[in-house]
C-alpha cells in the first residue's frame, strides 16, 4: 500500500506505461483528469474480454488474467475469453479445454459454458468428420459426370437436345432433326462423351427413347 502512494505522489511521467501498469492504476481511483481518463479507455478495452485483439497484444494474454476474469460474473467477457482460448488452443475439444481449465481452478460455472463455445465454433463445425449419412449417399452427385441429365426441349419445329451435370451444373445443349434413337446417341456422344467421357449416370425423364435404348446400357 505504502509502495502504491510513493506512486502516486510522484509527478506524471511522459512515458508511456505498459498495460499491465494501466490496470494496476485503472483498479485504484482519483488521481486526476488524465488519469480518469486514461481509466475510461482501459475499462472499454476491458470490457471486451480483457484480451487485447490486436496481435502484438497477445503476450499479455497470461492464463492467470484469464483466470481472474473467470472469477467475475462478467459472461459475455467469459464467452468471448473461452472462445479465444479455444482458438489459440488449436481448437481445442470441451474435454481439453475443461481439464486444462479445471486445474488452474476454473469454477464449474465457467466450465459449464464450455460445451457452448466449442460446439458453436465455426472452424470446428466446418471441419467436423462427415457422419455417417453423408458417407455413400449416392442420391447426391458430389463429383462432376457422376449423375448427368438429359431431356428433350420442343421449340416451335426445333428439338434441342439438352444435358447437364447434377454436381456442377455444367450443361451443354444442340438441335437435332429428330428423336430417334441413333440420333440421340450421337448427339450425346458429341455433347458430352467426346468431351468429357461417359457420364456414371444417365439420367432421363423416360420419355425421350434414352431410356429404352440399348446403347446406354
Ligand atoms: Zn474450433
């Protein structure tokens, strides 16, 4: 105490003092206007989560100021913390996260969010293993020439015969004289095969005579 008067006492200096200073005298009070002040602005900035965003500040991101914060009942400044020690910690899983955190003596209250931050973390969520519905679903086309549509389109005396691929959209279009059989063939191996190979899965509406042929086959 007598230590922090002496302090005070002393006229202000012109250098600039390292955060960790701002803090101490930001938890003290009247010590002038520039003082107040200078409070004001450490109070924002504490405000966020007491972890300074930009990355020269990360140093001070010290696990026993995180710690202190965890014992206030300041929440949104508690999310926003775990959040970042989540990040910073590889994205850590709730089970890390909660060891580490419970033996420097993190409270239960502050492990029970936990769950919350890691589940919601959009990193994580992207990256997360397909489950198993997502694996061998063969309904969705997630590779070009995998499933390719063809069909018909009658305008005015023109037929066009069209082709698109499911997974990329990729489509390709011609007229033809007619529909027959031989024709559609060729029209599909000049559309489609000729540039990119036989598509896995042709898929038609059934009307077109693609469906019958033999040559799809
Ligand atoms: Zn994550």
């Amino acid at each position: 105490m007598a230590a922090s008067w002496e302090r005070t006492a002393k006229p202000k200096s012109p250098r600039k003092t390292s955060k960790s200073e701002d803090k101490q005298e930001a938890s003290s009070s009247n010590r002038g206007l520039d003082v107040e002040q200078r409070v004001c602005h450490s109070r924002t900035y504490r405000d966020q989560g007491d972890i300074p965003e930009a990355p020269h500040d990360w140093n001070s991101f010290g696990i026993g100021r995180v710690a202190r914060l965890f014992r206030t009942n300041r929440e949104g400044a508690i999310r926003l913390s775990l959040r970042k020690l989540h990040t910073r910690w590889w994205h850590a899983s709730e089970h890390t996260m909660k060891r580490f955190l419970e033996r420097v003596g993190v409270s239960q209250r502050v492990l029970d969010i936990i769950p919350g931050i890691v589940q919601t973390c959009r990193v994580c969520r992207e990256w997360a293993k397909p489950g198993p519905s997502n694996s061998s679903n063969v309904e969705i086309a997630d590779t070009f020439n995998l499933q390719v549509e063809c069909d018909l389109i009658f305008i005015h005396k023109f037929i066009i015969f069209h082709m698109i691929d499911r997974c990329t959209r990729w489509h390709a279009a011609m007229v033809i004289p007619n529909k027959q059989e031989e024709t559609l063939m060729k029209a599909i191996d000049t559309l489609w095969v000729a540039t990119h190979g036989p598509p896995k899965e042709l898929i038609t509406d059934g009307e077109s005579g693609i469906a019958l042929s033999n040559l799809t086959k």
